[in-house]
C-alpha cells in the first residue's frame, strides 16, 4: 500500500512530440534520411560573442550564483525590457532554469490544489505536467484553424470562468499555432482579468519571432493590471541557447516576486556558466545577428507555407509568430500518418517526421485527428525537400 | 479573493544561511574582512580538464539534452557507480538539475498531499521548501550533538511512523552535522523500511567526503530493498561545480524511474555545457585530484575542529564527512549573536559569519538555541584566523 507512487506522478503525460522517437530512430539506422519537423529547436547558429565569452570565462570553480540570477545579468534584462518599452526594475525579475521552470513557478505561486487557469488551445505539451504538479487544472478554450486560432470571444471565456479560475495563460507568439495575439485580442484579456479578478500569465519565449512587420503586444505593456500580469521569457529561441536553461519571470505584482525569490532560493541558483552565456548574448550580440535571424525564419516560413499551399487537400494559415505551422492534412488520423511515414515509407531515400497536433490538446479526441505542427527549424533546401516527400507520401498514402 | 496567492507559496520558507547577508553586506562596506563560514560552497578548484572541456566546446548553438541526461554522461554515471561496487544501468539514472531537483523529483513521485517523511534532524534546510511544494510533510526525528548526531533508536522511528509515512530521507554524509552514518545505522533503515513498508531515500551528494579511513555506507549497496531506494547525487561538492546544476537521481524502482523520466520530459533538459564538464570531470579528472581535494578537507576540518575545542564553553563532536561542523557555543542566543558579529564586532579588521542552526530544525524552537553550522570551505590560514576572532568574540559578548 505505501510502495504505491503518488497520484499525480501517474498523470504527467510523456512527451507526445517525443512518442514517435523510436520509429525515427529505426528508420535513421534502415538508411533513411529523416527531416525533422517535430521539434522546435532551432538549429541557426548562436551569436559568435557566446562562444568566445564562454571560452573567456576565469573562475576558480564554478559557484552558485544568487538565487535571483547574477546581478548584472539582471540588470542586463531589465535594460533591455526598457529598450522595448517596459520598465522593469531589477527587483521584477527572477532568473530561471529555463523558460520552463518560469512557468511552473507562475503556477506554483497562483495555484491552489483544483485551481482553473484557462488556456487557449492547441497548447504547449508540457503546461500539461506543469500544473499536475502544481494540481492546477488546465481549463482549455478551442481556438480553430479556420480563424488562425484568433482568441475565442470574451463570452466564451466568460462562459467557462468559474470562482476557481486564477488565471488566463497564452503563449505569444504561440506554439504550436504560430499565431501571434494582436493589441485587441490581448486588450481583451485586460478587460476579462479585471472584470473577472483574476490573473495573466503570458509565455512570452517567442515575441521576437514577429513577422511581416507586425509587432509583438507584451502583457507588461498593458495599464492598470501591473499586479495581475506574470511574463516568462527564456533564451532558448532567441539566441539558439535551448540547452542553456536559462529564463526568468517578471512581474510588477511584489507578492507575486517574494514568493519566486523564495521559490528560486529553494532550488539554490541557475547555472552559472549559461547565465554568463546569456548574458553576453544580451549584452554583445550584434542587432545584425537577429535581423538576420528573424530574416532566414521569414523565408522559411514562407518556403513551407507556400509548398503546403500547393498539396492538394493541405491547409494551414499564414503563421506570424514563433516557427511553427498548425496544418490540416487530408488524412484520416495523423498519429499513424506520421508512423506509417517513419516506418513504411520514403521518398529518394528520405522521410518527415510530424508532431501530431493532438498532443497538444487537453483531451485529444478534441482535436481534429487530421493535424500537425511543422517546425520551420531546418534550412530552406531541407524544408524544400521535406515539403516534396510529404506531398509524394500524401499520395502513396491515399492511394 | 482571486488575487490571493496559494497557500503553498505563503509556506516557502526564505533560505535561513542567507537571512543575516544584509548584515554581511554592510560589515563589508565598513572594512571588515567577513570570513563566510555559513556557506557550503567550496573554494577548491574544479579539476583542470574542466576548463579544457568548456573552452574546447564546438558546437553550432546549444542544443536540448535528451531530457534523462546526454547518453554518454549517463554511461559514465553507470561505470563510476559500478566502480564504487553498485551496479547501476542507464535506465536506472535520470540526469537532474543539481541535487536539489533531484530531492524535487522524489518528493513528488513518492509523496500526495500530506503524505510523511521522516528526516533526521537537524536537516538541510532546503528540504522544507521541497515538501512544501510537493505538499508532503517533514516529520523531524531530532538527533543529539552528545550522540555525534547518531541515528535514533528503532523505537524512536516506530513511534512516529503512520500509516501515512512514505519514506524515511537522510542526508549521508549529513549536511550540517557532518555526521556520517555506519552501516549498522543504515541497515537498520532497511529493516524500518521493510517492516512498515516504506521508502528510503538518501542525499549523497557529498558520498566523497568521508574521512579517517571510514567508509561511506550508499544506500544502493542494501541488499532486498533495490525497489525501495532513491539517491540523489549531484557534482556540485566532488568537484567544486556548484553552479554547474548537475545532479542525478538513481533507483532500481522501476515504477519510480518511469516517472521521473516523465517529470524530466516535462522540463526539457538539464543544462548542456555543465553536462559536459560534469562527463569530463567525471571520466578524466585524476584519482590525485579527489585525493587532495579530501587531505585539504582533512586538514580543515583538524584545524577548525581543534581550534573550536580549545575556545572555552564550545562544544562540537569530530565530524566523519562533508565539510560541515555543528558547535554549541557559550551564548543564549545563537542567532542575536551572529548578527552582533556582523553588525558591531571585528577582531584585527575582520569578523566571521556563522548559520545559526535553528534553520536547519523543522520548528526553529526544537533547536537548543545556542548552536551553530560551521562550514571548513576556506583555506586553513582563513580558518585559523577566524577561529581567533571567534575565541576573542564570544568572549567581548560575554563580558
């Protein structure tokens, strides 16, 4: 009876992006060439400062750093929100180990046990294990292709809000979507959270993946809700430093940041040698260098999109933000579609592997069995030749 | 209403080492040389390769690990283990974000809300911010400096265990005792565990650091319990790479890794450039540089230890591993004492800085008021020196 694990280590789902890695892993060793859309990890080179910085670096050993993140790291951050148009003063952002455990200290703070934070959906996988371990219930609300996944209205939030609703949360730019949120949408849940009393948690890893010359609209440039609104940020996408771990949470709400600072005291420090990392990232890395970045995610965005325009019976939006595409494939189920892809199937000697969007969903049988997410996290030629087999697999699969 | 934070993050305690740090600060300001003995962050250097790993680092951008480690890290876990004389496979062991995600990781698989754990104490304080975030609860059994801070009796864990005990936590070498725990005390966990069917689980983090020619006693080497044991290890102490965030958990308990795997996947990965210091230090640093690394201990601790003996009214038994030492000193109050140190006292231009150990007890007033941790990371000349401050303070407080 006591050997018996805890509940809540029983429902933390694994990784659905990570579900069709041992069909890829045979398909590599059959010989086949396996492009990569499945996962969202960029793989544009760093800003050259990193590497020499890290290569710089003279310590003795390698000590915690203060809980709250190096101080002139902080400092660093706070500068470059003021940069955008934020003040945010030192004492509003904590360091984190990732952008991840931003969010699961967002929660952790807000949450009691059966708390409700609303979500659109399709959503980030991994909120999922974030807030069982919190015991916070993810209350998702539909947004749908046919609309670019544009925020639902304020009364179906106002129809699925209830006493124990804490908080709304997106993701913006949006992964999976690519949607990117506009002033009004995110006005909208101003007015909401003031109405309604309750939180904004915004997953802000993407807002300098905007495109076609549209802006991100922060939660931290809202007035009048400095006390409702929690923003996670991280280095992962920006700087190509997924491995680094390194993120941070800002808030203006001061009981919200007491208890992150204690949270992050807990857990002693993040890693010291990826917060120099960062920091010089923040600090010396070239406006070039993301111009240049944000100008190679357009084209190949507009690669893929483009392609899977021209497959009969694909359908998808024109994606604003983040890399990522959500598309309608003109099959049954894309679960075994992507299966059948890695294990059955290749064209001149290559295959693609797709994350099914389903995992992205709160109950997955919500979801229209017939979607993907595409990463446009590979080079355009790559992307070219991964959009020519999926076409020709569509095909064969069809048949 | 629905501004109100959770209850648990009203819980969190602030770290209790760093609450005197104002005081600290300021004695700086003024001059005066604090001598940090409240702090277990060694001084020594990292092994050299360490460096020559990190600078040698070619990669394009920082990629995500595999979220339970990089393979090869973990293979190299596998075989220093199985040096030790524990067989351990890779599917055994999980790479975490330092120790403490580690002790995160098996709080929450073993433990629902109100769930019990029994901790000898005092005990490292972080503990307390672990349970509260799983939602468990720290059932303190209090061991006596007069003893060395032995384990208590068998009767004395049966008069506490409940049918919601989940487990019995040590700390082996204990930090702050310094205690290090004999096989005949770690058996008799065993038969508590098997008895009132629990787990055990053990922080050996500084497994090391054991001195005089005994033996750690791991709790992977116990025989007919491999489903009962988790151990949290991590590179912070072994190598002075504290702020590298590599830990490990390792159980034979299948059920167990299943969900820390899951728990891992949720956050991604640990960091990867500290993962290839800590595989680099791991599979070629010298047996030379641990042996030093322990002689330079063994000698502080002497010095240290000889020098407390020598002060009249101090009081502290000769501790068997980590770098930690708990003295009963001559003064009420260990905690007003600490501060007078930082705030009106210096001796020859410096003071020293002491933890108090009533946080380091899980009700601060179960702890005899007049104690304090003591950590021997600084080099001997330092150690002598403070120790002569110490003997001229406590008796300037005492006049």
């Amino acid at each position: 009876m006591s050997m018996k694990l805890s509940t809540k280590s029983a429902l933390i789902p694994p990784s659905p992006i990570r579900k069709l890695v041992p069909y890829a892993e045979k398909a590599v060793k059959n010989g086949v060439k396996v492009y990569k859309l499945n996962i969202g990890q960029p793989d544009i080179a760093m800003p050259q400062c990193v590497f020499d910085a890290v290569r710089k670096v003279h310590v003795n050993n390698l000590p915690y750093t203060n809980s709250s993140g190096i101080t002139s790291y902080v400092e660093a951050l706070s500068m470059a929100y003021s940069k955008k148009g934020h003040e945010i003063n030192t004492d509003e952002i904590v360091v984190t180990t990732g952008g991840s455990e931003a969010i699961y200290f967002a929660l952790m703070v807000l949450c009691n046990e059966n708390d409700e934070v609303i979500i659109p959906e399709p959503y980030y996988a991994n909120y999922n294990g974030f807030a069982i371990q919190v015991g916070a219930k993810i209350v998702p609300i539909t947004t749908h292709i046919e609309t670019g996944f544009a925020l639902p209205k304020v009364e179906e939030f106002e129809r699925i809000i209830t006493p124990k609703t804490k908080a709304i949360m997106i993701c913006n730019p949006n992964n999976p979507t690519g949607k990117l949120y506009s002033k009004e949408e995110i006005l909208q849940l101003r007015d909401i959270a003031i109405k309604h009393n309750i939180f904004l948690i915004a997953d802000e890893v993407y807002s300098d993946f905007c495109y076609d010359d549209e802006e991100h609209f922060s939660l931290l440039e809202l007035d009048g809700v400095d006390d409702r609104v929690i923003v996670c940020d991280s280095v992962s996408k920006r700087y190509s430093m997924c491995g680094a771990r390194v993120g941070a949470i800002i808030s203006k709400n001061k009981n919200v940041m007491d208890a992150v600072v204690r949270l992050a005291q807990t857990r002693l420090s993040a890693p010291y040698l990826d917060q120099v990392a960062a920091e010089t990232a923040l600090r010396h890395s070239s406006d070039e260098y993301f111009i240049n970045v944000r100008k190679e995610y357009i084209q190949r965005r507009n690669t893929m999109v483009e392609l899977l325009h021209k497959i009969e019976g694909v359908e998808c939006p024109m994606p604003k933000g983040a890399f990522y595409v959500v598309a309608k494939l003109p099959v049954e189920n894309a679960e075994a579609f992507a299966q059948w892809l890695l294990e059955s199937y290749s064209y001149e000697g290559g295959t693609v592997m797709l994350a099914p969007a389903a995992g992205f969903y709160a109950d997955p049988h919500n979801c229209p069995q017939n979607y993907v997410r595409l990463a446009y996290v590979l080079c355009q030629e790559d992307i070219r030749k991964a959009m020519n087999i999926l076409e020709h697999a569509l095909k064969e699969y069809n048949k």
